[in-house]
C-alpha cells in the first residue's frame, strides 16, 4: 500500500474535491476495503453493462478522519493484506468507530429549561472520553445566528456546542432555522441559506408537515454517518399539545433520529414536578416510551429537600431521575431576548437600544467582561440620556424599528447625545445611522418607499434583492492598530461618504468597511462580534467615560472555553454519567 | 383564590385585576396572601411591613393596605437564611437549624385572614409558588393549607411564554391530593403572543382530561407593577410615564389591562365561581 503517502485532510487541490463533503479527509482517497460489500455503507446497483457493481457513493466512513487515520496505521509501509485480513481489520476499526452513531435527544419541559447548555455539556463530556461528537437541532427559532467558515447560517447555540464538541460548525447541525421577523412571520433559513418567509400556518401546514422531515433526516443521517454519537436538542416543550402532530422541533425529530431522549426541566420558577409529570404523561405512550431519564436543571441551594418529590416523580412515571444539577454562572451566550432586562449592574453604562426585533445581542456580552462595565437594556428617552455609550443594535426589521425610534422619541434622545459619547450603530444599526434606506422594492417593508434615516452619518442604504450575505471576516482597525474579527449577516448594502471603521482582508484583498465619523464618535458597520478581541472594544470603551482600564485584555474566546469546561465538570460531577452512556449505547 | 403553576406565572396581576373587577361592581374586595417571599415591601400607615404586590392589590380594591392581607413576609438576607416578619414586624431570622414554630404562623395567617374576611364582600387570595410542590407538600402554608382555611375555589394560572403550559397545567392539577384537586375551579393561560385560536386544540384536551374549564387566554401586555422578587429582573417589566405619582402609574396600567383583558377572560364565570361558594 505505498500510494498511502501520509494523512492528507481534505485535499482541496483535487479536481474530484469534495467527491463526498466539504471537510472529508482524502487519506485513502480510493478505499482500501473496496469492495467490503457491508449494507450499512454501501449497495449494489446495476451496472453499465446490465450487471451488479457495489456502489460505495454514499460511504463517508473511510473519509472520517479517525477512521482514515486507523487504516492508515495499520495499512502503510505493510504488504497487501490477504481479502480476508483486510476483512479483519475494518470490522476492528468499525468496533472502535462505528458507521452510525449513537445518538440522545434532549428536551425541556419549557423553554429555557437549560437544553442548550445541557447538550453543549454532554457534548463536551463525550468528546473528552475521545468519542467524535456532533451537536444537533432540527429547528430552532432565533435571531442570534453566526456564520460557518463555508458562509452557512446557523444558531449560535448550535455553533457553541460545536465548539464544546471539538468540532467545526456546519448548516447540517442546525438544518432549520427560523428567525422572527413581524408578527407571526419568520425568515426560514434551510441549510445555512435562506429559503423563504413564512408565516405562522404556512410553515405548520405546508413545511413541517411537507419538506420539512426529510430535510432534518437528510441532514441528521449526513452527521450519524461521520460521528460518533450525535446529541441533539429539542425546542420549547414537547408537549404542546395543540400542535403535537406539526411539532417538527420535538418528538417528530426524536422519531426521524430514533433516539432515546431525556428531559430537563428548570426547577428555578418551582413547579418542576408539575411541569416534568404534565410533560411525560400529554406524550402518547409511544413518545413516552422514548423517554429514559430526567435532569433537574437550575437549583439554588440543597439538593438533599427534593429527595421526597424525586422519589414521587420515579414512581409516578416510571423514569429515572439522572441528577439534580446547581445553578452554574457562566460567560455563555444566551439564546433568548428573554434575558435581556437583567443585564443591567451599575458602573459605565452602555445603552443598548431595546429594538422590538433586536437581533444578535451577543455580541454585546463581551463588553461586560471589562471590570466596571455595564450594559443595559434601554427603550426610553431616559435611558438614552444617561447612557455613557449608546449602541444601536441589529434588527431583523431595520425599517420598523427605525419607525419605533421615533415614535418612542429614542431618534431625537440618540441625536442630542451626538458628540458627547460615542454612538455605534451595529447592521439594523448602521443602516439607521445613515441619510435613508431605500427599499425600491418592498423587500423591507411592505411596499416600496425610502426612508429617512438618523442622518448621523453619511452614508446610503439600498435593499436591492432578497438576498443576505453571510460570511466571516478579519482584519483591522481603520484608524490603526488592533485586530477585528467576526461576522456579517445582512440584507441591504451601504455606501459610505465617512471613514472607514475597520479595514477587512479577503479573497480579493483589504477592503474598507463600515463608517466612523470620529469627531462626533459616531460609528456604523456590519461586523457582528466586533467586541469580542479586545482592541475594538477597548477603544470603544475609551471613548466612554470609562474610568477604570482593566489590567490586561480579557479574552473572550477564552472565557467561553472555561465556562464549557466548568458546565461540562459540574454536569458529570451531578448526573449518572454511566447510565446516560448506557441510554445512548456507548460502549466505554 | 389565584394559584400558580410556577413562581412568575402571572398570579400577582391576575388577583389584582379580580380585585379591581369586583371593586368597580362596587363590592367590598380586599387580598389575601397567607406568606410572600420578597424584598420589595412597603410600610402600612400604621407603619407595619408587607409584601409590596398586597400592597398594590389593596389600591386595586380602592382599599388601604394593611397588614393582615400579607401576615408573613419572608425577606432572603443571605444563603439559606431569611427574616421573618409576621404581623408586620420582624420576627427572627429563620434557617438551618432556627426553624419558624409553624402553628404560630398558621396562627396568625388565621387570625389574619379572619379579619380581611370579616370586613369584606370578596377576598382574592393569592398562592405562593408552584402549587404543586410535592416535596414541600407537608410544609405548605400558603397554597392548598390557606385555601382549605379559606374554604377557597381556585384558578389555576400558568404561563404559556415560557412553553410548556399545557404540562405544567395538567401536571399540577394531576400532582394534587384529590380533595385539593376538587378545589380547582379553573385554568387561566397567560402571557400569549400571538393569535389565540391555535390554542383551541390543546385547551379542549386539557379539558377533557380534566373536567375543569378554562376562563381564558390573556395576552402579553406589557403591564407595570411592582417586581416581587429578582426573577421579575430577567422579564419584560414593562414601562411606566415618567413624572408623577409611582402609584397612580401603576393603577393606570392596570385599568388599561384589566379593560383589555374584558376581551379575553370569561368573567362571568369567575363570578359564577366566587358567588357559587356562598
């Protein structure tokens, strides 16, 4: 086997690439075991010539890493083996790395019951006991989404967990998202692209009753074939019982998925013995059946008083509490707008515009790791005024919002504080900034029309197509110094009379972006997560009325690392780890 | 009597805007909450402490609050300890170990209840908490213990913002001993966004399985009272005018909800229930 030259990766230069998907590691670019006529990975078909010929074009086996990386070890620098021994060792290799994954599905009891956080643990757990992990989440309604490193939208949430998995985000973890755009109408974004608006009984009659399913098996099927367990995430409760049979989120994917599923319920708002009961006993027995363990999530205080209701709630329905988990304070990113009011805790205070459709507050998070910093949630005149730095964040409707500033008198309150603190404007935000917005084709609004903008900046504002552009970026400070990263979701573009913010690279070289009218401090641009290298943030910062400069620049990636790894420890520290394993068929 | 299938699910308001319905027939109405876990209190004229949100309910009876509505008021000072406030003054700080004599307090919440009852046409009386605390179910004072001393019909609120509700409302009704099962007279779903009439489904399972009617669906209203206790910081806590008296704001918000929720809660039925127990 001499044409084995060493581990490869994906080999990006071949004409053939990617024969499979994007990221498969070419290693062993033509399979060692072919033809290893196993149904689990491949099948006859009819050939050319009218006979049968084992087709493996569906296989992702032999192009999972650790999987390449095995045969490798065994095969280079070795004779051909006999059929026979080659035989032997894939089933060797398909003990340690199986061809499908295990896989456990987790559901609250509401929302906000602590799903997120639990998977991105577990995920964390499984990949540090050496097992490749993939996060899933069939469905998920939010207006916080990142952008992969193929430009593919998806949840943050889902993203997070990919990081606490060891594993690169991709649109397939995360193959519907839904983000709320007007009353009951939401963009439907399907594999990392957006699909369609849709609203409320459209997307309940036509899609998740339609197309929907087999996109989530499509995608789902795609990771089962190149991890080794698959965690997946439920959304809200599963036992909404006037939509149970349109539910796509919940039991309908735990059936696609097959998995064995656990609940998780928040026993911080009390009622979770209510709650968890209610929950299993609306399911239909065979949803229920699924059901292998309860986590108590959230708990201020002593564990040891639930013992009684514990025991009540195993009896009662016959599934097994698995742990009792503490309340754990962390730097993670939520998910939820919900949790915006409580951000507010004295110091320097940053005023966050509260937008009716506000999007993406993430990337606000990072600016409350500089000791003394605030941020705070405003949507009053009073708010803006005794702001020390006012951020206008992103929207998913740039043209409402800029209506509710006004008719809140938040546009002329922005406007007086010109000069005096710094004002940024974020996507949504940096549209509202500028002269006007144009919509000559109704795609913002409902019908064509220009807007007027804060005109606090110079620059224009055009929604030309439907079309969003997503992509990831880096690059520098404009006016010196200091690296920028992060991430652009937008619809609409934006010509700039002012100086540029920040100077990005990409494919096609250093381009300018984003406006700063720095005698005013007025600042406008569309990167998401500027604020999470310290340099912009600082800066920014310094312009507030910031009185204390922390003594070394936090790290914010780093930050969220040590939080996975503190929810993960806490987790395994307070649940039945071995029977979870047993529930998901890990073999130790 | 307004019990709650979480903390947060909505019951302060809800008994508030029963007190005002039955104010404005020009009945005698005052509130009731046997034991409140708060911070946020406020200072009788005769100068007792009481939880703020029965201080509230009373302006919303037109009535001037008064210890007895609110007899123990528990204020968390810090890990596992509180103090206790009973009758409107401070009674001793409670925690491991320094247990409260729990037929003093049932004493007084008795002794309490008895006068509001003795001066009034209607009493709205509030819970505590989930309902359904089966851990703690030995221990209650403020939930079913009250609404037995009361010989009280309930309504059951859940919260449907954070999902769930139908769970959480049949899980409730199902966790209860039968003899506190039959004192639930209603549900009530609150906070909804949205259009109502997907609800239809799951509101006629619920029921059916249950027997007991549902007295409506009140949507999200951004209404302003004041917050019990630090999870009211993580919701939307609505907003106020500025200048002017804080109290007058807050009656305001709540004639603007309660003129809403005419729309949406079947108050006939809350009345057949109240009047039905005489």
């Amino acid at each position: 086997m001499t044409n084995i030259s060493g581990p490869i990766g994906p080999n990006e230069g071949c004409a053939y690439y990617p024969c499979h998907h994007p990221g498969q590691d070419c290693t062993l670019c033509f399979c060692p075991f072919y033809p290893c006529r196993d149904e689990r990975l491949g099948r006859d078909v009819e050939a050319r010539n009218g006979g049968l010929v084992w087709s493996c074009e569906d296989c992702l086996w032999i192009h999972r890493p650790d999987v390449a990386a095995a045969a490798r070890a065994h095969l280079v620098g070795a004779d051909r083996p006999a059929p026979s021994e080659l035989q032997q060792l894939r089933e060797a290799i398909m003990a340690k790395h199986p061809p499908q994954a295990s896989s456990l599905m987790v559901l609250g009891a509401t929302s906000g019951a602590g799903k997120t956080l639990l998977v991105a643990a577990l995920c964390r757990i499984l990949s540090d006991l050496g097992l490749r992990v993939a996060p899933f989440k069939s469905q998920n309604m939010s207006l916080n989404s990142t952008v992969t490193s193929r430009g593919e939208e998806i949840s943050r949430a889902q993203a997070l967990q990919a990081l606490a998995a060891r594993t690169e985000a991709e649109a397939r973890m995360n193959p519907v998202l839904l983000k709320p755009k007007k009353d009951d109408v939401s963009q439907v974004v399907v594999l990392g692209k957006p699909y369609r608006d849709m609203d409320v009984p459209t997307y309940y009659g036509e899609f998740a009753c339609g197309e929907g399913p087999s996109i989530v098996a499509e995608a789902f099927d795609h990771l089962r074939r190149r991890f080794d367990a698959v965690v997946i995430e439920g959304a809200g409760s599963p036992a909404e019982i006037n939509i149970a049979d349109v539910d796509l989120a919940n039991m309908m994917t735990a059936e696609i998925t097959d998995s064995p599923c656990i609940l998780v319920v928040n026993i911080e708002w009390g009622g979770a013995f209510a709650y968890a009961y209610g929950t299993l006993m609306l399911l239909p027995p065979e949803q229920r059946a699924r059901f292998k363990g309860i986590i108590i999530n959230n708990l201020h205080g002593d564990a040891t008083c639930l013992r009684p209701g514990i025991e009540e709630l195993e009896r009662l329905t016959g599934v097994p509490v698995l742990g009792v988990l503490p309340h754990v304070e962390h730097a993670l990113p939520d998910e939820d707008s919900q949790d915006l009011a409580s951000r507010e805790r004295g110091g320097t205070v940053v005023a966050v515009l509260r937008l009716p459709h506000i999007s993406n507050f993430t990337d606000f998070d990072a600016l409350e790791l500089e000791p003394g910093i605030s941020v705070a949630y405003v949507d009053d005149p009073s708010g803006v005024a005794r702001a020390d730095a006012i951020i206008i964040p992103g929207t998913k409707n740039t043209v409402a919002d800029l209506r509710w500033l006004r008719e809140r008198g938040l546009a002329d309150a922005i406007r007086r504080r010109r000069g005096e603190v710094p004002i940024l404007g974020v996507c949504g935000g940096y549209q509202m900034l500028g002269r006007e917005i144009a919509d000559p084709l109704g795609l913002e609004g409902d019908e064509p029309c220009t807007w007027e903008g804060l005109g606090l900046l110079r620059t224009a504002t055009r929604f030309d197509a439907y079309d969003k552009r997503t992509v990831q970026v880096e690059g520098v400070l404009a006016s010196g110094g200091g690296a920028v990263r992060g991430y652009e979701i937008h619809m609409g573009g934006t010509v700039s009379e002012e100086a540029p913010l920040f100077l990005l690279r990409d494919d096609e070289g250093v381009r300018a972006e984003g406006a700063c009218d720095a005698e005013n401090m007025v600042m406008g641009t569309y990167v998401h997560g500027l604020f999470d290298l310290p340099s912009f943030r600082q800066h920014f910062l310094s312009l507030a009325k910031v009185t204390e400069r922390p003594e070394g620049p936090t790290d914010y990636a780093g930050a969220v690392e040590e939080s996975i790894a503190k929810l993960a420890e806490v987790v395994r520290a307070n649940i039945d780890l071995a029977a979870l394993l047993d529930i998901m068929g890990v073999r130790q | 009597m307004v019990l709650g299938a979480t903390s947060g699910a909505g019951k302060t308001t809800i008994a508030a805007l029963l007190c005002r319905h039955f104010a404005f027939q020009g009945r005698k109405v005052a509130p009731f909450k046997a034991q409140n876990l708060s911070l946020n209190s406020f200072v009788t004229a005769s100068g007792e402490e009481m939880g703020i949100s029965q201080a509230y309910q009373a302006w919303a009876c037109g009535a001037e609050p008064h210890w007895t509505m609110n007899p123990i008021l528990l204020k968390p000072r810090s890990e596992g300890s509180m103090q206790v406030v009973l009758r409107g003054r401070p009674l001793a700080d409670a925690g491991p170990g320094r247990p409260v004599d729990r037929q003093a307090v049932l004493a007084a919440v008795r002794e309490a209840y008895a006068a509001v009852a003795a001066s009034s046409e209607v009493v709205i009386l509030e819970g505590a908490g989930g309902a359904a605390e089966i851990n703690l179910a030995e221990r209650d004072i403020a939930n079913m213990a009250t609404a037995e001393m009361a010989d009280a019909p309930v309504l059951l609120v859940g919260d449907i913002d954070r999902g769930g509700v139908f769970a959480g409302l049949y899980g409730t009704w199902s966790l209860l001993p039968p003899r506190h099962r039959a004192r639930v007279r209603a549900f009530l779903i609150n906070r909804f966004r949205g259009d109502a009439s997907i609800l239809g489904p799951g509101i006629r399972k619920l029921e059916e399985l249950t027997g007991v009617p549902c007295v409506g669906v009140l949507p999200m209203s951004r209404v302003r009272l004041p917050a019990e206790d630090s999870l009211d910081l993580g919701r939307d806590r609505g907003q106020v005018a500025g200048g002017g008296d804080m109290r007058e704001c807050w009656m305001a918000a709540l004639d603007e909800v309660y003129q809403m929720s005419r729309a949406h809660l079947d108050y006939e039925l809350v009345e057949h229930i109240v009047d039905g127990r005489r």
